[in-house]
C-alpha cells in the first residue's frame, strides 16, 4: 500500500473510531480535553508508523492501546500524583501486559459511553453553542470547518468555543455520567439537537468528496434509540428518531453507481429501505400517541413521511408538507425553515410563490455563504423559464458548497440551463 493510500485509510479508520476512542478514553481518564488529546496521539503515532507496518487488522484497538499507553507515560510524568491517578496507573499497565484488548470486548459498553459522551459534552455549565459544538467535535469527529458550515458562523467561533467548552468542563471537573432522571429532562433538548447534526453531517456532507457519511447517521440513531429507550415517554425523542430513520432509509438512493448525488424527486423509491420506513413511521406514532403538541422533530418527521408514504413522486403530497412547514416555521423559526418552506410553498403553489418567499430572504445575513439558497433560486427560476438568472444562481451555488460531489452535479445544472435546462429538485 502506497503512502498516500495508507493515510486515506488512516483518515477513514479515524472518522470511524474517533468517537468510540474518545468515548471510551474519557471513561478512563475522566477528562473529555485529555481524552481528546490522548486520541489525537493515538492518531499522530499511526501516520508515524501505518505508512511502513501497514494498517493493522484491528486498528480500533491498536488506536486505543496506543493511547492508553500515552495516558500512562502522562500520569508518570505529573509532578503530583493523586491515589487516584496512581491506582489508574497501575490498572492500565496491567492491561498493557495483557496484550490487545479484543476489539468486541471494547464495543461492548461503546454504547453506555457514546451516550455519556454525549450527556458530558451537553452539560448546563456549558453555554447551548458550546454543547453542540464540542460534542460534534467529539462525537462526530468533525472538523471546526464542518461545524461552522452546520452552524452558519465563522469557523474561529467555533474553535473558541470547542477550547472554552473542554476547559469549563475540566474546571468543573463534570462526571463522565447519564444524569439521572430529575436532571434529564432539562438536559435533553440540546442532546437531541447534536444527535440530528450529527445525523445531518452523515446525510449531506458539508466538504469532501463524499455525498453521504453513513457512519455518522448510523452513530445518530444508534444515540437516538438509546435515548428513545432511555425517555420513552418524551414524545420529541421518539420524533427526532422517527425523522431519522426515514430519512435514513433513502441513504442508499441518494448516491448513483458512480457516486454522484441523487435528490430526492430523482431517486429509485425501489431503493428505499422499507424497514428504516416502517420504523420511522411506529416512532412517529408513538411520539403523537404521546400527546401534547406536536414538537420541531416530530413535525419534520411528518414531513419526512409525506414523501414515504408516497410510491411515486406525483403521489407527494406537497400541501400537507407546505402546511407542516407552516406549523414548524411558527414554532422554530429561521431562515433555513424559511427557506425549506419556500420549496414546499413552490412545489404545492407555483414556482413564483415559492420564489417570492426566497426573494425575502436573500438579503438574510446568516445564509450569505449558504449554498442552498442560490440553488433553491436557481431551481425555481428555471421552472419559471427565467434560464439565464437560474444559471446564474446554480454557478454560485457551486462556489459555495463545499462538497465536491454536490458542487459536480450544481455545475452540470447550471450547464443545462443553456439549453433550457432541468431544474433542481428539491433535498
């Protein structure tokens, strides 16, 4: 293997194991900041060494004995050494002698310690930004770029905030704990939005070359129904999952043979995952049984089973999703909501209805560096046959995005435009 090959491969494992290294890395040491760290020497020692020994077989144990030997060589060199920290130590010197733990013997209580991971990084110490951020760092293993773009503010925002958020946690000295009961509530509706993000960023990647990120939407629900089985009597919990895996089930239809992205009103429904569905809609179920009004989650998973419940795309009812766009736009406002209405509006009303609401919000600030609102105009500008202005908005759409794939199929559309092109379809 080739040395640019094994860091391709290194960058793969890491997207894949960071979140389960750190996790279980802070139940050790019982500090996020040092986990992290220790992590990211686990990772700096394989770029040293993979590229001449070759990636290993399990190289999610080898991540974690090489970081846990870097927490032992840290805890010799502190000038002072609680009983605590001694005693940890001793414990970890004896697993070294032990050999490679079984990587199964790990994965073993991953679960238990994504979810603690979790909880810690989403602690009332921490401001609401601050817990979204460090847990996408975190948990997600996603760069201060991605958060940014999933956030809307500068990436330097988003840096101070991750480096604030782990030294508050440190000064507080915050459990690696579930809270308990009377504390979980108030605890959860941050929980539930870092779960979704982390969801989003495997459904549409923000940068890279990859349209879809799988792992992380599988590492979202497997979070999700944790949770689900942890509240089952919060409805918006059982809604955050509904939309999940619904939208889940499209995964595999949103990528071609070559990679390149399928949007919703193109894709196969043949592909669609029917189990994901038939789960997504018993969630959905029980997240309305539950009574009460309906929360943001639950009213997008509606969304969501609109077009699931649709065998074909002229099956879609856009009347009841531009109604729920409504109910959520009241609710939950802002500008992507907006936007997101606006496509509904456009597709149940006419494009120059749904255009007018974009047209609004052009001038809004935070989606200035947003792809999708040049591309939302570019699509209903071409249904209106106004092509030259739709190719205009398509190419900067494409010098927005930062995903290679996507900004592939925004130029071909933008090229279509020329010859009366086809319009966008609405994600």
């Amino acid at each position: 293997m080739t040395v640019s090959a094994t860091h391709r491969a290194i960058d793969a494992v890491w997207r894949m194991e960071s979140a389960r290294l750190i996790a279980g890395l802070a139940r050790i040491v019982r500090d996020v900041g040092l986990a992290e760290e220790l992590a990211q020497d686990a990772l700096v020692a394989a770029l040293e060494q993979w590229p001449e020994s070759g990636v290993p077989e399990k190289p999610g144990a080898w991540l974690m004995v090489t970081a846990k030997h870097r927490a032992i060589d840290l805890l010799r060199r502190k000038e002072r050494l609680e009983r605590k920290h001694e005693e940890l130590a001793h414990e970890l010197e004896a697993q070294q002698q032990m050999g490679v733990p079984d990587p199964d013997a790990i994965d073993d209580d991953i679960g238990d310690d994504l979810l603690r991971l979790v909880f810690m990084a989403c602690h009332p110490v921490l401001s609401t930004d601050a817990r979204v951020a460090l847990t996408l760092r975190l948990l997600g293993g996603l760069t201060t770029e991605e958060i940014a773009r999933a956030f809307l503010v500068p990436v330097s925002t988003v840096a101070q905030r991750i480096v604030r958020a782990k030294r508050t946690l440190t000064e507080a000295q915050v459990p690696f704990d579930v809270p308990d009961r009377a504390e979980l509530a108030a605890r959860l509706a941050s929980v539930l939005e870092v779960i979704y993000l982390i969801f989003n960023e495997g459904y549409a990647a923000t940068t890279g070359d990859d349209w879809v990120r799988p792992g992380l939407c599988e590492d979202a629900l497997r979070l999700g129904r944790i949770l689900a089985e942890l509240a089952p009597t919060e409805p918006e919990v059982h809604g955050l999952v509904a939309l999940m895996e619904i939208q889940a089930s499209r995964l595999r239809a949103r990528i071609g043979a070559s990679g390149e992205p399928v949007l919703l009103l193109d894709q196969d429904r043949g592909r669609w995952d029917r189990l994901l569905i038939h789960r997504g809609l018993v969630a959905l179920d029980r997240a309305e049984q539950l009574g009460g009004a309906l929360g943001p989650y639950t009213l997008q998973a509606a969304i969501a089973a609109c077009h699931a419940r649709a065998g074909t795309r002229q099956e879609t009812d856009w009347e009841r999703i531009a109604a729920l766009y409504d109910a959520l736009a009241q609710l939950a406002p802002s500008p992507v909501v907006e936007l997101n209405r606006a496509v509904a509006i456009g597709m149940a009303f006419g494009p120059a209805a749904g255009l007018e609401l974009v047209d609004a919000l052009r001038s809004e600030p935070s989606l200035q560096a947003y792809h999708r609102l040049p591309s939302v105009r570019g699509d209903l500008l071409v249904k209106l046959g106004r092509f030259d202005e739709a190719r205009t908005e398509l190419e900067r759409a494409a010098s927005l995005t930062r995903n290679a794939r996507e900004r592939t199929l925004l130029h071909e559309r933008a090229a279509a435009c020329a010859q009366g092109g086809a319009p966008l379809p609405p994600e």
